[in-house]
C-alpha cells in the first residue's frame, strides 16, 4: 500500500464535494430547537464557527450556499416534521408539471425595493439558465427543463416542466431568491448580498469573518418569521475555525457561540451547559470512477471491492465507536429513506467473480489482467471529516489483502474536489455528506453525459436506475418513493457508490437557542442570545 500526504490549506467540511451543494440549498426550516433558561441579550452579536472561507456569497454558486440563508428568502420553507410552509410566497400549488406562487404582500429588497412576481422570476430563470453554469442552483433545481411566468397584479409566479417532476415545490419553491440589483451585475455578488433575508452581509474579509447586521422591518421568513423579536441578534459574525479541537476549546470559552463538531472532540463538550442538536449524517460516502480508461470502469471489479469489505468494521472506524452501516444514501429521517443496502450491495461472492473477469494473481501475489497489475488512487480528506483518513486506510488494508497495489493519498478538500471536478485523477473518493432531503437530487451525480461542467464526476452509466428515476419522477411528492427506492438500489448493485456508516454531528450552542434545519444549517430568525 502506498501512502502519500499533501496538506495544503483547507477546512474540514461535513460534506463531500458531491453533496454539500444539496443539502446547504434544500435545507429547510425544520430541525430541533436548543434550549436555554436565562434572560436573552437585546442586540448583541452571536459569533458562528464555519469549518471553511468562503470564496464567494453567490447564492447560487458552490460556496455561497452555505450562508446565503442570513441575506436571502425562498418562495417556502420545509418544517420540522417535513411540511411545506409559507416564506416569500404565503400559498402555492402544484401538480407533476406545473406549479403557482403567490407572493406576500409587504416583502421588500434589501436596497428597499419592493420584491415582485417578476423580480422573482427573473431570478428563477436566471438561475435555471444552464449557460450560466451556476452549480449551486443546478443541483437544487429540478432536473428537467422548466419555463417561469409571473403575474405582478395577482402577486403570482408560475413555473411549468417540460416532463414530470416529482418535486416541484421543494426545489423551486426553495431556491434562494436574489433580487433584481444583484442580477444587473452578478459578479457582484461575490462579495454582497442583494436579497430580500434577514441580515444584510456588512463586512468581508478574505479568509472571514464575515460579518451580518439586521434588517430592520423583516417580516417574511418561514410561517412569517420576523427578525425584532428580543434576543434576535443584531449582528452575527461567522468566523473559520478549520481545526475541530479549536472549535471545541472556543465553545468551552465563549470564543464562538454556535459551531458543529463532528469527531471525538464531542466527547470533551459533554456536561458542560451548552445547547446540543444532533444532525444525522451518512459517513464514509464513497465514489468510484467510472471514466473509461479507468480500472473502475469494469463492474465486477467494482463489486468485488465493495463485496470484500468489513461494512460493521468500516462504520465503527467511521464513528469512532460503534456504528451502524449506512442503510441508504441518504441520511435517516429524509424523504423516502429506507433501508435499500441490506440485499444490495454486493456480498463477498462478488470477489469469486473477479477470476471470470479476467483477474488473476500473479507470483507475487497481485491482481492482474492481460498481464497488467491493478493499482488504484484512493483519496480521502480529513477536511471532510476527521475518520475518513482512517476509513480510507481500512478500505486500502482490504484490498491490498486481495491483491490491489493502492496509492491511498490524503489531500486538502480543495484537492480532492480538483481530481473529481477536474483532473479526473482518481479511483475512489471517500467523502461524508448529510445527505440530500430528496432522492432527486442524486440524480445529476450518477445520470447524465459527462460533459465539460457536469456533475457526474464519476461517470456512472447505469440505465436500470435512469430507467427508475423517469418512472419516479412521474409520481407526485411521497407517492413516488417506491420507485426512487429502487433506483438507489439499482446505484448499490453495481456499486456505483457506497454509503459506509449512519451517523450524526452535533451542533452546539454557548448561551444560544436556535432550531437547526436538515443539513445542519442554522435558521438565522431563530437564533437568541442570552446572558
């Protein structure tokens, strides 16, 4: 086994490449409310740990999803038991291919404009646009054309697909909206924020903090939510804290009021009064390259690598204890989450299939075929989550027992997502993801031709599971799980990815409540400080 370490500058991140931009977009308002008796400051600054700098505040870009939820609204928010509610919009409907917003009355921009059915159209279509190659708004969107239409009289925005689309409302409907300002000049946004939230960015210095400051007059947020309530900060400052440890010992000091820690250093943070939520993830979720040219693009290689490994032993080294195997891509408690890995991914007998294959061993031992020996890339990042390293290295040990030479490499986070998105230099990526709350949004990773800018980094071509996800997306919301089901399952088969352990994070609070939404993603109108 080959071993080699770059380090670089970087941040730990609880997502993979591949699905933070999901899960920061379609987060909604639900999640659980930390809890704190004393009496709440007036005004006040709450000071919020991120893992990772932001480059760029576009909402609709890869790296400003994360905090876009401080300075811009969606049409509607999801609640905490996963019920649709009110945000720019105060009623909608829709059908499989046609969907209608009715705008609040009041809602204005944060240059003080008033918010139209137009303005927010433009911006829907803006982002839909796939010439402006946004990869935050194309992963939330749905993934079939759509046209959008607006009535500024009836306060009414109106958005038809091309074919069904089994979620309409939960992409749509939660796309950040940016106002008419900020599309005259999107470079600009960048660095500001031209939305309609409840906090204004205010300041911005490279490699953070990032600074917020209240809008007076908010009324808008999920079920109407304002920003005066008292203990609603006055300013929230996000500051990059990229080592855990630090972010523990800042949460026990005061340095930070609300941060997420994902690894060991939870342990230390038990007992000591602060608020805790718990996030549930998927950890270790594992890509193999399929472009062609690469080892991994035979399928019976890839299923005898997956059917060789120890599931029970890689998700106890995944949370650090006694873990429980992934049961499915997504995290629990998403929509249509159920146990799809038991009976599907590939059992140790796929590893007897390799000699059909064409795999044999040579005198020393190695896998070989046409007289070439197997040598895989296996990156992982401790920016993704400090385990993944030591997941990576279980997974290397096992196929290295089966006669694979592994290159297993540890990179920055801004490495690996370079070899996914842009070189291609890789075999298996081991990453850690909360999970997107609907199944559509794995489509773009595992379907789709592989062209200059796409989201099928790994190059999966499997058509039973394209086959199922049309056939889903036929069927409205909820009624269409069965079948969205079944596609995941057709993903494992092939071992097409591999979900490696059930987990959470855990955010914590210093003299904060708050409600977290799916993801983990703080929800700005619900944070109070207290004394």
């Amino acid at each position: 086994m080959h071993r080699r370490t770059v380090s670089s500058p970087g941040a730990r991140s609880v997502v993979a490449a591949a699905g933070a931009v999901v899960s920061a977009v379609l987060a909604g308002c639900g999640g659980d409310v930390s809890s704190t008796r004393t009496p709440v400051v007036v005004g006040g600054t709450v000071t919020i740990a991120a893992v990772s700098e932001t480059p760029s505040f576009d909402p609709y870009s890869q790296f400003g999803l994360s905090l876009a939820p401080y300075a811009y609204d969606s049409l509607v928010d999801v609640a905490r038991d996963g019920r649709v509610v009110s945000g720019l919009a105060e009623r909608w409907q829709a059908g499989a291919t046609a969907a209608s917003f009715t705008l609040r009355k009041g809602v204005t921009c944060s240059d003080g404009t008033a918010l139209t059915a137009s303005g927010v159209a433009r911006s829907l279509r803006y982002a839909g646009d796939p010439r402006n190659r946004l990869i935050g708004a194309r992963t939330a969107l749905p993934g079939v054309p759509f046209t959008v239409s607006a009535d500024d009289a009836e306060r009414t925005v109106s958005v038809r697909t091309a074919s069904p689309y089994s979620f309409i409302v939960r992409t749509v409907g939660l796309l950040p909206v940016v106002c008419p300002a900020g599309l005259t000049d999107p470079g600009a946004l960048e660095k500001r924020s031209e939305g309609t939230g409840p906090y204004v960015l205010s300041g911005y210095t490279s490699g953070g903090p990032y600074l917020f400051t209240r809008r007076k007059g908010y009324a808008w947020g999920p079920r109407g939510a304002g920003n005066a309530a008292p203990g609603q900060p006055e300013r929230i400052v996000v500051t990059v804290v990229p080592q855990e440890s630090t972010v523990a010992n800042l949460l026990l000091t005061g340095g930070v009021n609300i941060a997420m820690v994902t690894g060991p250093d939870r342990a230390r943070l038990t007992g000591h009064g602060l608020a805790t939520v718990q996030v549930p993830t998927v950890v270790g979720l594992t890509f193999f390259n399929e472009r062609s040219g690469r080892p991994l693009s035979d399928p019976a290689l890839r299923q005898a690598l997956v059917g060789a490994l120890d599931r029970k032993g890689l998700a106890n080294v995944a949370i650090g204890g006694d873990g429980t195997p992934a049961r499915h891509l997504t995290a629990p408690g998403s929509l249509c989450h159920s146990d799809v890995a038991t009976g599907n991914l590939p059992s140790h007998s796929a590893v007897r299939a390799l000699h059909a294959a064409g795999w044999t061993k040579n005198v020393r031992g190695r896998l070989v075929r046409q007289g070439l020996p197997l040598r895989l890339r296996l990156l992982s990042s401790a920016d993704f989550g400090s385990t993944l390293p030591s997941v990576a290295e279980l997974m290397a040990v096992t196929w290295q027992a089966l006669g694979v030479d592994v290159d297993l490499v540890g990179e920055s986070r801004n490495a690996v997502v370079q070899a996914m998105y842009g070189s291609g230099d890789f075999d298996v990526v081991v990453g850690s993801s909360p999970g997107p709350p609907l199944p559509a949004q794995l489509v773009p990773y595992f379907s789709g031709p592989p062209s200059s800018g796409g989201l099928n980094f790994a190059r999966v071509t499997n058509p039973a599971y394209d086959r199922l996800v049309a056939r889903a997306l036929r069927s409205p919301g909820s009624a269409s799980c069965a079948d969205w089901n079944r596609a995941a399952a057709a993903l494992l088969r092939s071992a097409d990815a591999l979900p490696v352990a059930d987990g959470t994070s855990t955010v914590y609070g210093y003299r904060t409540t708050f409600s977290v939404a799916p993801g983990g993603r703080i929800v700005p109108t619900s944070i109070r400080l207290h004394r």
